[in-house]
C-alpha cells in the first residue's frame, strides 16, 4: 500500500464510508452492525458476516489506489462484531483481483451477567490456563514429533480430551486428525483405544505409530495369528494405542482385557476414527458396529470422535450415542480444490485418457463405486494405452497392498478404485479425483475429493455424471435396512450435481451445517459454476408442476420412467411414445415450449422428485 499522507488518508476513509453505506448487505435478513478499523481509524459497516464487511472494505481500498500488486498493506484489517468479538484479515492481491483470509478470531471473554442471577456466578468466563499442560504439550509437539505449530483446531482438541472431555472434531481430510490422540497417547502411561472402521486404516495408524515408535498392536478379523493375539492380549497395558475394528470388542476376550484396563484405570481414552460411521454404516450394513459404540459410550473414560463429514443430522444422532460432546469444527471449504461436474458421454474414456496425458507425472484417482466398474475403467484405460492399477475389497490383499504400494511410490500414477481405498491413504500430492459414476452420498463425494491437495497446492476434482447411475444405484440399495432413506441421499446428490448456479463449495458448506459465516463465492472461481455462471433469473414454476402432476394423473395404471415422463411432455416421436399411443392423451406435449433445450425439462422433473412432489418407485 502505498504510504499516503493523514488528509489524503480521510478523504479516502469518508469515501468509503459512503461507498459502504451504498452497498447493501448480502443477505439483508442477518445483517448485523460491525465495527472495521483501519489505520487507527474506525467505519461502521452493515453486513451478514464479519467476513463480507471486510471484503467491502478490501475492495474500497483496491478501488481509490491503497493495494497494488508490488506493494504489502502497511497494517491489517480488524473488524469487532456485535459482541466485541474481533477478526483480523490479511489482505491478499491474487492476479490484481483483492481478497482476504482469515488470521485469527479473538473472542470476547469478558464475564457476563444474568441480573435475575446472583451477581457472583458468571457465564462464559474463561477457564484457567494450565501453564504446565500447555508447556508439556508444545514440547512433545517441537521435540517428539518434529512439528514446530498446530494444524486448525488440533491444539483445542488436544487440551480439550487431555482435560476429560468427551470431544467430537469435525477437521477436513488431511487434517492432522491422529496427532489429537497419538500427543496425548506420548505423555501419558495408559493406554488409548482407537476404534477404527476399515483394515486399510488400522493398517495406516500401526504404521503411523511405528514410524514415531510408539508401542501399538491391532485386533482385527482374519488377519492375524491366534498366538500373536493371545500375546498381545497378555501385555495389552504395555501398548500405548491399541487400534480394533469394533466388531472385536462385540464380545469375546478382548472386551474383557478393556473392562480389566478400566477396573485397574489404565484406560486413557476410546477413539472413534471416521466416527460418521458410527451412524451411516451402523444404520445400515454394520447394524453391530454402532451396536459396540454404543455399548462404549457409557464408560467412564473421556471419548474422542473424529471425521472430516459430519453433517447436522449425524452430529444430532452421535450426541444421542454420546451425550455430552464438546463439538469443535473446521469449514469444508478447500479451496485448494477445483470442483467440476461433467456429462457423461459415449466419449468418457477418451475424456479421461486425454485429461490424465495433460496431467502426466501427476498422481491421480479415479473412483466407481461397484467393483466390475472399477475392472470396466481399468481395462478401457489399458486399451488406450494409460497406466494404471486397480483397489477394491474383492482382490486379494497382497494384490491391493502391492497396487497401493506401486501407487504410493509413483511408479504408476494412476489408480481406479472404489470406497475402499480411501481411509487411512495420506498422499499428499495428488493432483486430481475423478469420479467415473455418481457416488452414494454428498458425505462420499466430499470425503473422496478430499484425498487430492492435501499438500495444498491447486488440485481438480471431477465427477462425470449421468442421471442412470442413480437408477443403478437404487437398485444396490434395495438390499439396505431403509432403501427409501438411502434414496433420499442420493436425491439429495443429484440436486447438487445438476444445480448450474450455485459454488459447489458454498452448497457443499449449506449442507454439512456451516453459517457461511466466512465465505463469499465469485471472488476468486473455485468450482464450474462460478467460472461458467451467465445470466440467470428466478421463476416459479408452480403452473409447470402442476401440468406435471395432471400428466401423472392422466398415466395412472401405466408404468413408465423419468425419461418416458419427458419425452411425453415434450411432444417428442420417439418410438417409446408411439408404441405406448402416449400421442393421443390430453396432457401430450403440454411442456413443449416451457423447457429449451430439453434437458432442462430433465432437470426440473428431478428437482420435483427432489422436494417430493412426484416420486419413483424402484423397480425390482
């Protein structure tokens, strides 16, 4: 910033007054008064968010001359809320285009007082700080495990188990999730227990451990040696992390030797690594899975819960299982990342050929879901020519070790897989997802797309889409405890796919919770809708739905499918429609002129199913 004199500095200070005053809040229902200071000197500001009132700011500063891209702002912006809460900004200039990021939040503690209450009891007093704790804690952290400072929320974590708490940490992939218990596991004597759903990510903690030389042992099915367990079971005090899948601890010796832990209080803690699947996979195919957890929530030892996708819902159902959690979060917003959504065509192979030569050296995943689709992509790749190897559950483990390995390693850069190459990987530098089929959930296309950038370097993520993987999908769910709940989700992704308008960081945030708080969308593109995004307008379309509706009406007693529905209301030729004699009805065409290009009519039919006004009965 260029160093300008004290009245040049007020003439700019009353222009951006006014020019502020003029802008109107971005979601005028929320806004709030806050206070920015700058150079000594304070504006009133209206806004949603402590976050948009900055970047006003930033971008009247940008607009009378105070940012250029040679020079460094000479102080940083504060903004005080309403509760004299204050945020700090750092102002950056990105290809001549200002933005800001967040430094630190320094929140009000000041004691505040009920006048129905006796004065001498507060609220949201600040707790003491235990200087020895804290101590101990950054020396294990510089000189134990070579770290010089603490990744978002890792510290509160930390202090927060260390002082009993039952914790959930929501932080996103890559995150820095087993420091929060392998630092506390360092400095005490007791043992910690850590549930972990998957082998691969038993697999990745023990290697973890052993890599730092922290004693450790796992229990899991299949896998390893009556003695060896037998042995460890004998001296399970000695381990300082013993890593199980939960269906051990359903019955047997194992659960035992934990009940004699805590009886003898050797016990340090419970961890629940991905404990989103204490709900999404205990509800489902894992009913003993959450069964365990349960079980495991009423002992008396401080429990902490880790994940990087919990949404609302699942945040509600945990605090049923654990019922005083201390829940500390992190934004899902990445944006490191590029998130794209792409038609899937007769093309995609070639699609994904040419992207992965334009990305050659790179490190790459490529995701199905079923295990056939991950041999189909495997062997389309090879035919033109693109290496790669392929993971999924149905091969034998030295078979998917030694593919993982190969990937790891980058002798092969590529590799096709499904859900179950995911927890546990830690690569940092891949450069790009795609996913070749619709996933099952917005949780799974989060979680898989947080596998790239992890060394936070810009990094692609796409997904090729298609409206017939939800029918497909459907039918894998008909196995499900509650196939209706799980279409529910995929309908839910489907909206999200389809949306053209909105950042799909921001709907990625409206749907795991967040305030949005900190976030505005369009300033720098992170996503396809945001580089892509032109002219749009709202509209109702009740008339339309309702034309919809009389049409389904006027099909009772036939059976038929979405893309039927369509072709009907758009008065196409098709042969399925000359064949049914759907020509002849009253409602035949009645949406012909309303949606152009007809795939906008596709869109809008799924957005009806999506808010339930018409539904699709799966088909067995």
């Amino acid at each position: 910033m260029a160093d300008k004199c004290c009245d040049t500095d007020m003439w700019f200070l009353v222009n951006a007054l006014e020019k502020l005053s003029s802008v109107p809040p971005l979601w005028p229902d929320t806004a709030k008064n806050f206070t920015v200071t700058w150079r000594n000197e304070n504006l009133a500001v209206q806004a949603s968010s402590p976050f948009e009132s900055a970047t006003k700011f930033t971008f009247c500063l940008n607009e009378f001359g105070y940012l250029s891209s040679d020079s460094v702002m000479s102080s940083e912006i504060e903004v005080l809320d309403e509760n004299s809460d204050k945020y700090i900004y750092n102002v950056i200039l990105h290809d001549n285009i200002p933005s800001i990021e967040l430094n630190f939040v320094l929140k009000n503690t000041t004691s505040r007082y009920d006048l129905n209450d006796d004065p001498s009891s507060t609220v949201n007093t600040p707790s003491i700080v235990d200087l020895e704790r804290d101590e101990l804690i950054d020396n294990t952290l510089k000189h134990y495990f070579g770290f010089t400072g603490f990744r978002p929320l890792q510290r509160e974590t930390i202090v927060a188990t260390m002082k009993g708490d039952d914790v959930l940490t929501v932080v996103g992939t890559g995150g820095g999730n087993s420091l929060t218990y392998l630092l506390p596991a360092v400095i005490s004597e007791k043992t910690t227990f850590v549930i972990a759903p998957t082998k691969s990510l038993i697999d990745d903690i023990i290697d973890s451990c052993g890599r730092l030389k922290i004693s450790s042992c796992k229990f899991t099915t299949g896998d390893i040696p009556k003695e060896v367990q037998e042995s460890q079971l004998l001296n399970l005090p000695e381990f300082k992390v013993v890593v199980v899948t939960p269906e051990m601890l359903e019955e047997g010796e194992l659960i035992n030797a934990l009940y004699q832990l805590i009886e003898k209080e050797k016990l340090e803690r419970i961890v629940f690594d991905e404990a989103h699947t204490i709900v999404s996979w205990g509800n489902t195919f894992r009913p003993v899975y959450k069964q365990v957890c349960e079980k495991l929530a009423n002992i008396i030892v401080p429990k902490l819960l880790l994940s990087a996708t919990v949404t609302g819902k699942l945040e509600a159902e945990l605090k049923t299982i654990f019922s005083a959690l201390t829940v500390l979060r992190t934004s899902v917003f990445r944006e490191n990342l590029f998130l794209e959504v792409k038609e899937r065509t007769n093309k995609f192979y070639d699609e994904v050929k040419d992207f992965i030569l334009e990305h050659k050296n790179e490190s790459g995943i490529i995701y199905c879901v079923l295990p056939k689709d991950v041999a189909t992509v495997h062997a389309e790749l090879l035919k033109r020519g693109v290496e790669s190897v392929k993971y999924h559950g149905q091969l034998s483990e030295d078979v998917r070790v030694s593919n993982h390995t190969k990937w790891f390693n980058d002798e092969c850069h590529v590799i096709v897989a499904n859900s179950s190459f995911g927890m546990g990987i830690d690569k940092k530098d891949v450069r790009y997802i795609i996913h070749a089929r619709m996933p099952t959930s917005l949780e799974e296309y989060y979680q898989q797309c947080g596998r790239a950038g992890r060394d936070k370097l810009p990094s692609k993520c796409i997904l090729f889409y298609s409206y017939g993987d939800k029918n497909a999908l459907v039918k894998l769910f008909q196995r499900e405890a509650d196939p209706n709940d799980q279409v529910s989700t995929l309908n839910e992704l489907v909206n999200f796919l389809e949306d053209p308008v909105q950042c799909r960081h921001r709907s990625l945030m409206i749907f795991f919770g967040e305030s949005l708080q900190d976030f505005m969308c369009g300033v720098i593109k992170f996503c396809d809708n945001c580089c892509n995004r032109g002219e749009f307008y709202v509209t109702d379309g009740t008339s339309d739905a309702l034309k919809v509706v009389q049409t389904i009406v006027e099909l009772t007693g036939r059976v038929f499918i979405c893309n039927t529905l369509k072709l009907f209301l758009a008065r196409s030729r098709q042969k399925i429609i000359k064949e049914q004699e759907l020509d002849v009805l009253s409602n035949f065409g009645c949406l012909e002129k309303r949606f152009i290009p007809t795939v906008l009519l596709d869109k809008f039919l799924h957005s009806l199913i999506y808010f339930g006004i018409l539904a699709e009965i799966p088909q067995k």
